[in-house]
C-alpha cells in the first residue's frame, strides 16, 4: 500500500492507485456506476431475504434472551410453562442469534461484498434464495426442537441430529455460490476483505461438519468430547463470524471516508496470523479438566499469540481512520463499524487474559465468561452487521433510511446496553469467582450477591431490545419507501467529499 505522505507525479497514475486501493465503487467513474446497479440488483431479493430473515430471528432471540435473563433472578417468571424453562430458553436464545440472526446476516453481507468486490452480478440468485428458505426451515426444526426437549446439551450444538442436515445442505448451496461468483469474477485485483471472506465460507463447513461426526454421528470418547466441543465452539466465533466482521471493517471504513487502508502489509500479517494461531484456541476453557497438560498449554500460547493479529488490524484501523473521526456524527455505517472495530480489540485482550491459568481458574464458571461472549459476540460482530446493513439496504433498495431519530435510538440504545452489560458483568463474575474460590464464603452468599447484577443485565437487555425494535421499524419503513414512485437522494461519500447522486422524479 502507499503511505499517505508519498506522492505521484502523474495525476492519471494517481488516480488508477487509488481506484486500485479503494474498495467497491468508491474511486470509479460514473459510467462504472451502471454496473454496480446491476450488481445490487442481482443481489437485492436474496439480500433482503437474508437480512429480513435474520432480523425477524434477532426478535425472536430477544425475547427469549429477556425471559431466560428475568428468570435468572425471578425463578417464578413463566414457571406454569414446563417448555419456557430457563434451559430451553436460554439453549434456544443462544442458537436464534448464532444461527438464525449472527449467520443469516453473515451470509447476505457476504454475498453483496463478493458481488461488488468481483464485479459480477449474482449468479441464479433465485436458488441462492431457495437455499436460504430451507435454511430457515432448519432454523425453525432446530429451535422448535430445543424447546420441545430434544436438545443435544452440546454448547453450540444443540439442535437436534434431525435438524442438522437441512442446515448443512442450505449453507453448502450457498457457499459454493459463493465460490462461483469468486471464480467468475471480473474484477482480478483482490482485495483484502475477499481473503477474509473466502476464508470464513471454507472454514465453517469445516467446523461444523467435524464436530457433528465427532459429537453427534460417531461420538469420541471420553474426555474427548469436551475438547472437540471447545474446539468448535471457541473456532465457530474466530474463523466464521471473526472473518466476515473484519472484512466488513476492511471494506466499509476506507469506503465511507474515502481512502485505502493504511497498510497492505498490516493486513497481510494480520490474516495470515489469524488463520494460524487461532484454529489451535478452544482448549484453554477446560483449564482443570482431566485433559492432558500440554494439550491445555498449547491452546493457552496459541490465544497469547493472538496478540499479534489483533495489535496488527487494531493499527491499521485506527490508522485509516486518523483525521477521519469527525464523520462518525454523520454516518450510522461508520459509527457502528468503529465501535465494533474497538470491541474486537477489547473482546481479544480479554479473551488473552482470560486464557492464562491464574486468571480462568477464578473467571470461568462465572458471568465473567458470559460478559466476555457478549462483548465479542453482540459488542464486536453485530454491531459491525448492523453497520454493514446500514450501508447496503439504501443501495439495494434505491431509498435513503426514513428516519434518523430511530438510526440514533438503534444506536445508543444498543451501544449503552452492552456496555451495561459487558462492565457490570465482567467486574461480578470477577468477584463472583473470588469468592467462589473462597472456602469460608457460602454458595447461598455467593447467590445473593449477584442478584443486584443480575437486575441490572435484565436492564440492559431491555435497552438492547428497544434498540432492535427501532433498527426493525426503520427497515420495515424503509421496505415500504420503496413502493414510493420517486427516488430520493443516494448520500455516498467518495475520497472524503459527499456528493449527492439524485434520480429523476417519475411522473
């Protein structure tokens, strides 16, 4: 990459390395343009698809989340309904949001990244949207399942066996579309976020298709089964959702203020690091267990080393960004990007942290490790898809956001909630194990005095799900924007100036 204090003599010159440079459409000429229309349009039904989809399971998963949060301090709450118990509720919450709304929104945001990075519409969008209608058939079987019962008890794994091959089969489909639009491709220069993202589509079948023969359809024995399950479930955030949070990033920053990402190097360490330290995470949860030493020890080195990619995207965002920090007033996609960026950071030097033996022999029974799921979960990787989303429904629906009141209230009141959440509740579950490990200290003491926190989670899962609500109005006002007969003003902001592209009014 060139640094931001070289200089080409060559205007021309100059301006071929930055369209090089810049992600998507910012940096090209407007006859460019058409075909980038073309590309959203190809996108637009399955996209949405995606996108509706998955915020319809977001509700559901919030609700669910309330109830299983309320039960937490009110044992008493939906007592009478034996299938609302706070193991089903809380195992169901967990796989709506993992499964339903985190993936599903994964999906379309990678979908509409490779057609614009590619420059190629999509390929037979109609069966890409097939493949996701059986997906949440899947969803659905799998959700229903837990609730009625049939849970496996494996964290991340708990849908039934039945549900699993719809799964598979829906997100197999997917990927290989995925792949076919990487192989047509018409643009060849790759950018960095296409590493993460094709990276991200073949390691999770990988994933999960190793865990479920090793846990469901030929079970290890033993102890081994603990380590095959943290194995997929520390992996399924850091090579699934990780990757296309960062290639969100990657892409979205240097497009809203309209310059490259400040170090091509960077990122190359970055990725590669990645993909070769954190396959080796999972095994530090079961510091304890009857496992062997060195197995624990080298999970425990492999998150320390961890440091190196996270330090390394952590420069180069901030870097990008630098002189930059003023537009985050204006644009929801940054905003929301920039808080993700740093919650990453944050979610890794806790999870390094949290991996060393003095500290996880205190933290890892406790909501200290749940705090920690939410921070990396919610604060780093949803927040970065509602800013992607932010920036992709007004391009592939051709109408601007309705409301910027209901963008603020999205905002703040996701924002607060999950620092009301990650703080309060990373500080008890420190005290919380302390004082568990504390043999004058009762287990009935120990109860109580998480009681007041876990009020206060109840609280912020409120703000959480007024915030959802709001984000759901604004898509739902916006979907119905677009049966309006004119076009408002598309905003897009290219190498830091804003410029109004306004279509013709229709009679």
């Amino acid at each position: 990459m060139i640094k931001q204090s070289q200089t080409l003599s060559n205007p021309t010159q100059r301006a071929q390395t930055l369209r090089a440079l810049l992600p998507g459409d910012a940096g090209v000429d407007v006859g460019n343009r058409a075909a980038l229309s073309e590309i959203d349009a190809s996108c637009r039904v399955p996209v949405l698809f995606f996108f509706l989809s998955g915020l319809a399971w977001l509700l559901a998963g919030t609700v669910l989340a309330l109830v299983a949060s309320i039960k937490l301090h009110t044992p008493g709450f939906l007592a009478g309904w034996e299938w609302l118990t706070f193991a089903n509720v809380r195992t169901a919450h967990l796989n709506t949001v993992i499964y339903g709304f985190a993936s599903q929104i994964s999906v379309g945001v990678t979908i509409w990244l490779m057609c614009r990075l590619c420059r190629i519409p999509l390929v037979a969008p109609g069966l890409v949207t097939v493949a996701n209608l059986f997906y949440n058939i899947g969803v659905t079987v799998g959700v229903g399942g837990i609730l009625i019962g049939d849970s496996t008890a494996i964290e991340w794994l708990e849908m039934p066996r039945y549900a699993t091959p719809i799964l598979f089969i829906s997100y197999a489909l997917i990927a290989v579309w995925t792949i076919v639009t990487f192989r047509l491709r018409a643009e060849r220069h790759l950018y960095v976020s296409q590493w993460y993202l094709l990276a991200a589509v073949l390691w999770f079948p990988w994933l999960y298709g190793t865990a479920q023969v090793m846990l469901l359809i030929e079970p290890v024995r033993g102890v081994v089964q603990a380590a095959v399950n943290w194995w997929f479930a520390h992996n399924v955030l850091g090579l699934w959702f990780t990757p296309i949070g960062l290639a969100s990033i990657y892409y979205f920053i240097p497009k809203v203020i309209g310059r490259p990402i400040h170090s091509y190097y960077l990122s190359v360490l970055g990725f590669w690091s990645l993909a070769l330290f954190y396959n080796w995470n999972g095994m530090h949860h079961l510091v304890g267990g009857p496992l062997p030493s060195w197995m624990i020890t080298v999970s425990i080195v492999a998150s320390v080393m961890m440091l190196i990619p996270v330090i390394t995207v952590a420069i180069n965002h901030h870097f990008t960004m630098l002189g930059h920090f003023g537009k985050l007033k204006h644009s929801p996609t940054l905003r929301f990007m920039v808080f993700g960026a740093v919650s990453y950071t944050l979610a890794s030097l806790q999870g390094v942290a949290s991996a060393l033996r003095s500290v996880s022999e205190v933290t890892h029974f406790t909501h200290h490790t749940i705090a920690h799921a939410h921070l990396g979960m919610y604060a780093f990787f949803s927040m970065v898809m509602f800013g992607a989303m932010y920036y992709i429904l007004p391009r592939i629906t051709q109408r601007e956001w309705p409301s910027n009141s209901l963008i603020s209230l999205h905002f703040w009141g996701v924002a607060l909630g999950i620092v009301l959440y990650v703080v309060p509740m990373s500080i008890m579950g420190f005290i919380q194990g302390t004082m568990l490990n504390d043999a004058a200290v009762r287990f009935l003491d120990v109860v109580q005095f998480t009681l007041p926190w876990l009020k206060l989670r109840t609280l912020a899962g409120l703000l959480l799900a007024a915030g959802h609500v709001a984000f759901v109005i604004n898509v739902g006002w916006l979907l119905v924007r677009m049966f309006e007969p004119y076009r408002k003003p598309v905003v897009r902001i290219l190498t830091g100036e804003a410029e109004t592209v306004a279509a013709a009014k229709q009679p």
